[in-house]
C-alpha cells in the first residue's frame, strides 16, 4: 500500500512539474570598436576625433527572459533587460538597472501576450528593426536619424500596457498605451490650465502597429504619441527644431516602410513623418525618407549601403543627407566584426538659426558635435559578441 501511495504521489510531482514546465534565459550581446570622427570640435574649429565607442551596431545590454507553461496554450513571460556602456561600466537608459526592458505578461497560443511594464513601441517594432536602415546594417546606431526623433530604435514606454497580436498567416499587429501615473494627468495633462507648465512625470504614451509579411516580402505600419516626451524618466529627446526653445505638449510620428529579398540581397525603404506641438506657438515636423540594401557574397560575409535625407517643414528649411557603407564578417554564429563609413551633410536653416549650428550642439549621429562645419564624416572598426 505504502508503494502504491509513494508511486501515485511521485507520478503526480512529474505530471504537474510536465505540466508547469518554465524556462529562464540569460542572454545579452557586447558591442564595441573605435570610431574617428572629423569636424568634432565643440566650438569653432574643425578638430578630428579618435574614439572608443560602444553600441553602435547594436547596444550593449544584458537580460534574463523566461516563461511558465500554464496549460492549454497559455504561458506567463516576463523579460527584465539592462544597457550599459562596455567602456565605462556605466548604465545606459539615464541611469535605469532594467532600462532597455522591464515587464510581465500572459501569451495565449493563436491569440496574441499582454504585457505590462517598460516596453517598446510599435515604431521600434515594426519599422526600426524590419525597414530602416539602423536595423539592417551595422551601421546601427550611426545610421538611425538624428536624435531618434521618430522613435526607431529608443522609444520605450513606461507604465505600459501593450497586446501584440499572434502571427495570422503573416499579419500581425497591436496596440500600446502608457499611463502617466499622475493624478489628473490621465492624458499627460498640465497641472492647471491649456498653457500650464507639465506635472513633473506626467509623459503618457500610446502606440499602435500592423505588419504583414509573406515570403520575401513584408510591409509595415507604426504610429506612437507621446504627450510631454521631456517629462519622461528616462525622457525623449526633443533637442531638434525650434522645439528646444519651449516645452513640448506632443510628439507624434507615423512611418511606413516596406521590404523585399531577392536571393542574396535585401532591398527596403522607410519613411516617417514626426511633428512636435508646443504649449505655445508653432509646431515643427521632420520628415525622413530612406532606403537601402545589404548583399551576402558568402554565408559569413554581408555589405550593406544605405541613404537618407531628412527635412524641416513648416516655418522651418533645415535638411540633412546621409550615406553609409559597411562590410560585416561572422567569424560565428555569435561572434562578427565589422567595418563602415558614414558621411553626413546639413544645409538650410532653422528659423533664424544655422542649422548645423544647432545640430553640433547636441544632436549629432556620431554622439560628438560638429559645430565649425556644415558635415561630418565618421569611420569605424568593430566588433560584435552575443551570448
């Protein structure tokens, strides 16, 4: 009897562990080179600069990510992932242990997850990973526009609540909405009245997305509004335009992009249209069109090129060109270096202002200012680890 009862519970302790089946996944990926960048001096001057940089194709970051087997098609997951600087040790994401990615959630097989936490919006989703050409090349962060004012590679949502879609014979899509947090300010309202300065963390956010893909081709929409981007903690940046010069009410950005393989090479195009409103006076828009294309002449070697051109509207005729060329080798799975050139040229004005006046101050690609010139051209070596 007694063996019967210690077989029947020792069965039982195996159904449920097969049952309850969890995982949990240490990951991360290690980015880092040395970058020369001409025209860098920060007053008038056209000095050069040699630098150790990090995340250029990809940020540094480190994660765990795991999931719970509920039953039926149903699992709990959750991913807690940190950035840092391989140079310094320091955290990236202002500061934050989890800044990348922070959040918990349910996923029901055929249906689609609903998370709650830190997450992406559906501008990083959908169209900066799949279509511009930050995301396709290693080029990476060198190639993203300036200041990721439309939110293709940094735009993480706090307070976030967001349901993404199952794979439906390649369509997916989902929608984001991230509170302020603050009483009365449900919207990202300001504390009293239309012209009122924000309630410190008062940044709300939504977000929505749907992409199709079918074989070679795949095709992607995305919109995200921020309301009080600059309250935000981390906050968005919105040092671009005449914006910088007041408080910014909303940003909003919309993009479309698309994506074609033809054997070996993979040919995209992106554009996105991004308008910051002020609590007073006029808005600026910034409009981006780009494309590209990146060739595998082996299975271990990939070169990829891509252009951009970037404008002002509104009161505003500031526009940028941006070209960038680079050569990738997998010495594994896990392990490639690269090597790549950017150039990039600014022209027109800003209101009043010189644009690349404005730009050198604290919105260069190369995370280094140029203000003596109207250019800059960036080149770089690296190398690429994931683990």
């Amino acid at each position: 009897m007694n063996k019967k009862v210690l077989t029947a519970a020792t069965l039982a302790v195996f159904a449920t562990a097969a049952h309850a089946q969890s995982s949990v996944t240490l990951y991360g990926l290690i980015d880092a080179g040395i970058s020369y960048v001409n025209n860098s001096k920060t007053a008038t001057g056209h000095d050069n600069l040699v630098k150790y940089d990090d995340g250029v194709a990809q940020g540094s970051r480190w994660g765990l990510r795991g999931t719970e087997d509920l039953g039926g098609g149903l699992k709990a997951l959750f991913v807690l992932e940190n950035g840092f600087n391989s140079g310094t040790g320091a955290l990236g994401q202002g500061g934050a242990l989890f800044g990348r990615q922070a959040y918990v959630g349910l996923s029901q097989n055929n249906v689609g997850s609903l998370t709650f936490g830190r997450q992406y919006s559906f501008s990083t989703d959908y169209l900066g990973g799949t279509y511009a050409n930050g995301g396709q090349t290693v080029a990476g962060n060198y190639a993203y526009h300036i200041n990721d004012v439309d939110q293709l590679t940094s735009s993480r949502i706090n307070n976030a609540v967001k349901f993404s879609s199952a794979n439906f014979s390649g369509l997916t899509f989902g929608v984001l909405y991230g509170f302020s947090n603050q009483a009365g300010a449900f919207a990202g309202a300001p504390a009293t009245g239309t012209t009122a300065a924000p309630v410190a963390g008062s940044s709300r956010a939504y977000s929505a997305g749907v992409n199709y893909a079918n074989g070679p081709f795949s095709v992607g929409a995305a919109y995200t509004d921020i309301r009080y981007p600059a309250q935000s903690a981390p906050a968005f940046s919105t040092t671009i335009a005449n914006v910088s010069t007041g408080t910014v009410r909303d940003l909003r950005t919309f993009g479309v992009g698309g994506r074609y393989a033809i054997g070996a090479a993979t040919l995209w195009a992106l554009y996105t249209n991004t308008r910051f409103e002020p609590i007073t006076g006029g808005s600026t828009t910034f409009t981006a069109y780009e494309a590209g294309a990146k060739y595998a002449f082996t299975p271990a070697i990939t070169a990829a090129a891509g252009y951009t051109y970037m404008h002002l509207g509104d009161a505003n005729r500031g526009h940028w060109n941006q070209a960038d060329l680079s050569v990738d080798y997998a010495l594994s799975k896990r392990t490639d270096v690269y090597a790549l050139g950017v150039y990039q040229i600014a022209a027109g004005r800003n209101g009043t202002a010189d644009l690349q006046a404005q730009i050198g101050s604290s919105t260069s690609y190369f995370n280094t200012s140029g203000t003596g010139s109207d250019n800059q051209l960036a080149f770089r070596v690296g190398i690429r680890h994931k683990f």
